[in-house]
C-alpha cells in the first residue's frame, strides 16, 4: 500500500506540471529568452563590424557560454519554484505527505545525491530543491 501511495504522488506531481501550466511557461520563458539573446547578439555585431567574419561564430559560442553560465542560477531558481508547486499539487490532490516523504527517500537512495548541500551550491547547480528541503515541507504541510 506504501508503494501505491508514492505512485499516486508521482502520477500527481505530474498531473501538477500539467495543472500549473509549466511545461508552456518553461516554453515562453525560453522563447522569449532566446529572443532577447538574439537581440543582444545583434547588437554586438552591429556596433563591432563583424557580420560575416569568421571570429563572429567565435564570439557567438563565447556569448552564448557566457550567458547561458550568468543565467543558470536564474534559470534553476525557477526550475526549483516549479518543482515546489509540483510537490504542494501533489500533496494537496493525494493528502498524502508521507508518500511525499517515502518518494524523497527512495529519491536520495537511488540518486545518491547529497541530501542537504550548502546554500550557495543549491543556488547555482540545484533544478530541484534539495532533498532535506522538500522532506521538511511535507512534515510541515498540514
């Protein structure tokens, strides 16, 4: 019966993805990235002569890596924000916390991950809340 219960947790953090439109704002939030990226990008290129040059597909890749590192902490913020609402959907539709709890258990086991790392390395290398974090919400989510 344990087991179902996690299931029924996972089948809903799904079902929460759908629910809270996710997937299309993580779409939006990339289209609209992308755009502003390009417009930037152009810029540059317009004001450095070097349209056509091959140092340009240099620059590009360098622009892009440069970004893509200064954004990423943005980036897992709201991949950590969404995960959240998934979780609390989860939790809300099954009324099953423990199953929230035993499905992070068996989560961290099987990921090996570090369960409760520093502030600063959640900040910049974590898409989801830690472990620890998420188990700490379903204790309190009643």
């Amino acid at each position: 019966q344990a087991e179902d219960g996690i299931r029924d947790v996972e089948r809903s953090r799904g079902l929460g993805d759908v629910y809270k439109r996710q997937i299309l704002k993580s779409i939006i939030i990339g289209i609209i990235s992308g755009t502003v990226g390009l417009f930037l990008i152009n810029i540059v290129f317009t004001y450095s002569n070097m349209v056509g040059d091959f140092k340009s597909i240099l620059v590009i890749i360098l622009l892009i890596s440069i970004v893509s590192f200064l954004s990423l902490p943005l980036q897992n913020a709201v991949s950590r924000t969404f995960e959240r609402q998934a979780d609390n959907f989860a939790m809300q539709t099954t009324e099953n916390s423990n199953a929230q709890i035993q499905l992070m258990l068996k989560l961290a086991e099987s990921n090996l991950s570090n369960v409760s790392p520093h502030w600063y390395i959640k900040y910049f290398l974590y898409s989801h809340p830690p472990i620890m974090e998420r188990i700490e919400t379903a204790k309190n989510f009643d």
